[in-house]
C-alpha cells in the first residue's frame, strides 16, 4: 500500500497519488506517525525548497531503520549515499518510481541501507548528543557576551 503521510497540498499530486490507489492521511498525531513508520518498507522524502532545517519525520525513519528516497536538495545532500538513495535536484517523476522498484525489489539492499540510515541518525542526530550540543553553545554563547563583559 501506498501511503502518503502529511500534509499534501499540492492537489495535482494528491490527484496523482489517489488515481493510483494511495491514501493520502493529511497531518497525523505523533503516535500514528509512528505507527505508520514502524509499518513502512520504504521511505520517501522530496523536498524542491529548504530553509536549511531537517526533516523530523525523515529522521525518524531513518532512526527505525527504514530505507529511504530523498532530494539531493539542502541538508539532505549531506546524508551519507550509503544512509539514503538520493535523487538529483529536478528530477523527474519516472526516476522517484524506479528507484522505489529497486529498493522495494532488492530486500539485502534495503536491508543494508537501513541499517546505514539507523546508525547515522542515531548517531549524528541523537536527541541526547544535540541537546548536549546545543547546551554548550548556549553556555559558550553567554560567556562570551558583551552585556556580560561589561558587568565585569
């Protein structure tokens, strides 16, 4: 089954997706996304436009292991080729089904990738790490600032 989870406000794609017989879900709670990640086989996440964040529900596929599609667009671009199957910036709709089929087709592919997938965002993007990271920045960040120079 084909599903689409999120919000999909383009209404031609939407249009497309329920042609085929893909349910498309709309915005779902935190638990049915993650029920609809531990079911998933297969991930897909094309983006045309980034304000440089990262995608949360792309993390928390790859952290479950789930082999995924991605646009080789923004921060995306940095993943590992191992972790995820990029596709090119403009690519087109007959190279998102293609790579689908090959993954979806090739279960030690798939398998490997997601393990791949796993370990980088369990490690380069571990809740616990960032928020060690972003603690030290903020602290560092305070330290040195002037309203705290000039106090002293």
């Amino acid at each position: 089954m084909l599903v689409c989870v999120g919000s999909c406000t383009d209404a031609e794609l939407r249009g497309a997706l329920e042609s085929v017989g893909a349910r498309c879900t709309g915005y779902v709670s935190y638990q049915t996304l993650r029920d609809w990640v531990d079911a998933a086989d297969l991930g897909v996440q094309l983006r045309q436009h980034t304000r440089g964040e990262s995608s949360g529900a792309l993390l928390q596929l790859m952290g479950a292991g789930v082999a995924c599609i991605v646009s080789d667009h923004g921060p995306m671009a940095d993943i590992p080729r191992q972790a995820v199957h990029h596709l090119p910036a403009g690519h087109a709709d007959h190279e998102v089904a293609q790579a689908s089929r090959g993954l979806l087709g090739d279960e030690k592919a798939r398998e490997a990738m997601g393990h791949a997938a796993r370990q980088f965002a369990t490690g380069r993007h571990n809740p616990r790490r960032v928020g060690q990271q972003l603690a030290q920045a903020v602290v560092g960040f305070a330290a040195d600032s002037p309203r705290r120079l000039h106090r002293q």
